[in-house]
C-alpha cells in the first residue's frame, strides 16, 4: 500500500494580496509588502511598519473561508458536492485566536465599572461566549464545519511553529491511515496586541526585513494565511487529482533554550531538520534548496546559518538559501504554511525566490543566500525551516508532484 502523501489543493493570503500570482508577482520578484500600518495607531510604538492586507474584510473567517475554498477548488473538490470525500478529512490550523476581538473585549471589561474595579484579571471571564468564541480551537472547529468534516480537529498554538506543526500532524494521521485527506495549515491576522508587544522587545525593523545582512535590524508583523489540502496518493490517484508537490517528510524539536532567543549554536533547528531526513529516508545532498526562517534579528540569523552547517556540513555550501520573509514579512502562526506554499511553487516553477533588501554581507553568515534575485534551478526536494519562541523548531521536506 502507497503511504505516500500529496498536496493536491492550497490557498494562500498575503500582505500582497490572495493566490498564487501575488506570491509570483512579489516574492518571487523580490518586492516586498511592507507599509505603514493603518488599521490601528502606532503613534506610541518604535516601529510603525507591518505588511497588512489591503482588504476590508480582515478577520479569521474571511482568511479561512477564502484558503479553504482555493484549496478545495484547486484539488478539484467542492465541499457541498463532495461531503462523502471529505466527511474523514483531519483539520489543523496553527493560529492563536483572533486577537483584535480579544482585545476589544479585554478593553470594554476593564473600562467597565467592574473591570475598574476589580482589575483586568478578575473582570474577564473565560467561559463568557465572546472568549470562547475566539479562542484557537474555533478556527478548526469552524474549518471542520465548513468542510463538513467529522473526523479529528485540532488547534496548534506552539507559536511560529504552529501551522507546520499542523501541517505534520494532517501528515502523520494519513500515514499511520487515520485519514485519507487533511485540511492544514495556519492563520495569522495583524493586530494590535501582538504588534505592540513585539515593537516593546525592540525586535522590529525600522523599514525593511534584512535576513542574514551585516545590518539586519529585526522582523516586521504581517498579515497571512494558507491551507494546504494533503491527500494519500493513492485517494488522489484513485479520483485522478493531479499532486501539487509531495510532502515528504517532517521533524519536530523543543530545545528549550530560553524564552525567546534561539539557541546559539542552533542545536534545537538542527535536530529539527536532521529529524525531517530522516522522516524523509534522505540525505543532505538530497536537498536542493531551503526556505530558511530568516527573521532578520541578529540573533536568529546567526543561529540558522550554524544549524544548516551542522546538518549539511561541506553540502552547506553549495546549497541555496534564502528568506522570504524579506518579502512577506513574519506572519507569525500561519508563516510555516505559507513558507510551504512558497516552497511549493519553487517546485512548481523550478525558481528560487531570492532573499530581498539584502545589504552588506556579515562575515559570520557565508552561506549562498540568494540575493541576485530570483534564479532558476533544477529542483526536486526543497526544505523549509522554522522556529518559534520557547525552543520550538519544525522542518519540512516537500518534493515534486509527480504524477502516478
């Protein structure tokens, strides 16, 4: 029996705008998205840039419903026509709840007479229907309704991590045949809250995403979202579904190291991606290229670059790297699954985007980063890296969608 697993479907929302051709026309191009931010006041912050999406319906659903429907529409699936296949589908969305409707109500409780009061802690309520309605798990308890799915849904909030740990985890329940198909992915959208406690750690740039320069300043918050459809191959080939590209394999690590900054010698990614190849039955010299987290703080950037040389020895250096978040910006919960859909069409295109705003080179960082700008190469497996705050580290390894 084929265990293999495919993407047949994805949709895709970026600062740039939705679909794929937005991520060409950008990324790819190595244009980025970063503006002013407008939909609410940065007057009292540091940084004042962020990549929002120019849409006035930015809200969860909105970002869901819209991935969902791409994605079902590029496998060839309706989700009103095609209950029967979908009924066992598993849903995994990284996200942490919607969190501009969390703090209009953290701001209404604690500007109430009660709230006054008693203070913020005694006067939220947890079980109150507004909080419960906009915590993680809703976002995948709605998806799954959407679909019409009544199999296993799930909620990641394992912070920049969680969407490709949602993807692993769709990925490991067709493996072990507790599905045939999975809805995952991951959402993000830009809010206040997060913004601002980013911009009090002074982790922001000032203008541009900068990975691996001598200057790099830190990362700018972004809006983003995708989901991705995985299949068995062989349900895709069973109903004639043309594979995007093939989910090859994944790893997981928590090195713990501190709360915030990644460890120095990059220890917890390279188990991460070590796990991955050895998920995948690969060498290193089987990589073609990977879509580093690439931040752009000082911090992260060096730890990277160490973590790749760790893995990939002499191979680092003949391997291309680079950051799309010079492009994107850090889309927080839902940058795993967008970076894979990049990834994606890397494969697709056989293109590697470039690592954008690129400036002085810093000595420490010698890997080939990919800062000429787009450049075409034959691709056949491509990684793509991230990491999160606590220690968390994820790896996936995407392969060509190779029909049969």
């Amino acid at each position: 029996m084929d265990k293999s697993v495919v993407i047949t479907g994805l949709g895709v929302i970026t600062p740039f705008g939705k679909g794929l051709e937005a991520i060409r026309s950008y990324t790819f191009a190595g244009r980025h998205g970063f503006t002013d931010i407008e939909s609410f006041s940065t007057a009292l912050n540091h940084a004042k840039r962020g990549g929002e999406l120019k849409d006035r319906d930015r809200t969860f659903r909105a970002f869901s419903r819209y991935c969902i429907d791409e994605a079902l529409a590029m496998a060839g699936l309706d989700r009103t026509k095609n209950q029967e296949l979908l009924k066992d589908a598993v849903v995994a969305i990284g996200n942490v709840g919607e969190g501009i409707g969390l703090e209009h109500y953290y701001q209404t409780q604690y500007s109430s007479e009660t709230g006054a009061e008693l203070g913020l802690q005694a006067a939220v309520d947890v079980d109150d229907p507004l909080i419960r309605q906009r915590d993680p798990f809703r976002a995948a308890e709605e998806a799954a309704a959407y679909i019409g799915s009544t199999n296993v849904r799930i909620a990641f909030s394992n912070a920049c991590v969680a969407s490709v740990n949602a993807i692993g985890y769709g990925y490991e329940q067709i493996r072990k045949g507790r599905a045939s198909c999975a809805l995952v992915g991951g959402i993000h959208v830009l809010n206040p809250f997060v913004f601002h406690n980013f911009d009090s750690n002074r982790a922001m740039a000032s203008d541009v995403v900068r990975p691996f320069s001598l200057e790099r300043d830190g990362l700018l918050i972004s809006d983003g979202a995708a989901m991705l459809l995985l299949e068995s191959r062989e349900r895709a080939r069973q109903r004639q579904a043309r594979p995007l590209a093939e989910l090859l394999g994944w790893g997981l690590s928590a090195d713990g190291f501190h709360v915030t900054q990644p460890h120095p010698e990059g220890n917890g990614l390279a188990r991460a991606m070590q796990a991955a190849l050895r998920s995948a039955h690969l060498s290193p010299a089987d990589i073609d290229y990977i879509n580093a987290h690439g931040t752009g703080t000082p911090l992260n950037d060096r730890s990277e670059t160490k973590a790749v040389k760790q893995v990939f020895g002499k191979e680092a250096y003949r391997l291309p790297v680079s950051s799309t978040k010079s492009t994107t910006g850090h889309m927080l919960e839902a940058t795993g699954a967008v970076e894979a859909v990049i990834s994606i069409v890397a494969l697709m295109d056989q293109q590697i985007p470039p690592t954008a705003n690129y400036g002085t080179p810093d000595p420490e960082l010698d890997l080939d980063y990919v800062t000429e700008g787009v450049r075409a190469a034959p691709l056949h497996m491509v990684m793509s890296n991230s990491s999160a705050f606590g220690g968390n580290n994820c790896s996936l390894i995407l392969g060509k969608g190779e029909v049969g």
